[in-house]
C-alpha cells in the first residue's frame, strides 16, 4: 500500500514564488502536506560553483499524481530548471497514508 505514495521535493528561493506553488497544490488537492525548510544549496551552474539560500519543499503526495505535480511546479516556478524529484515512500504509518489517501484528489 505504501509504494502508492510519495515524496516530491523542490526547492525556490522567492518566497512569493514559493508560495504560488505550495498554494496550488494544496488547493487543487494535489498534496495533502508541504512541508518547508530554510536550507543553503551548493551546485554548479553555468561553468560556477554557486551558493544560495533557498526554502527545501517536501510535498506528500500520490504517485499517480506525481505529472500533474510536475506540471504544475514547472508552471508556477522561476527557475531555469527547478530541482522536481519524486522519492517514493516504501512503508509508513497506515493512518497517516490513509490520511494523504483522502486528502489528494
């Protein structure tokens, strides 16, 4: 029952921009919990080594809505290309999986 579920992260370093997303998808019951954190990413990007605070989200959500999911980060984001990775949930709480379950369309 749990491989049905998982976590999608991203990351953005606008809040505002942050804010579009998250209340997209909570809106159109495409995740039933977001949960964000301050964090300092370090990359490589355009031939540099590059430093930025940026908010982490892990959204939990249902892999079968992982595209539109996708979608709908991709629409909403500022990002050249945004961090979108789906990291699947191999087991947890059978109430809190029966609680994304009722919360995702």
């Amino acid at each position: 029952m749990a491989e049905q579920y998982c976590v999608v992260m991203t990351t953005f370093a606008d809040d505002k921009v942050g804010k579009r997303i998250i209340d997209s998808l909570i809106e159109k019951r495409l995740a039933a919990c977001i949960q964000v954190q301050a964090i300092e990413s370090y990359y490589h990007w355009q031939g540099e080594v590059n430093c930025d605070a940026e908010k982490q989200v892990m959204i939990k959500t249902k892999c079968a809505l992982y595209s539109q999911v996708e979608a709908e980060i991709l629409r909403l984001h500022d990002y050249e290309t945004p961090e979108i990775i789906q990291l699947p949930i191999i087991a947890g709480f059978k109430d809190y999986l029966g609680w994304i379950n009722d919360e995702c369309q």
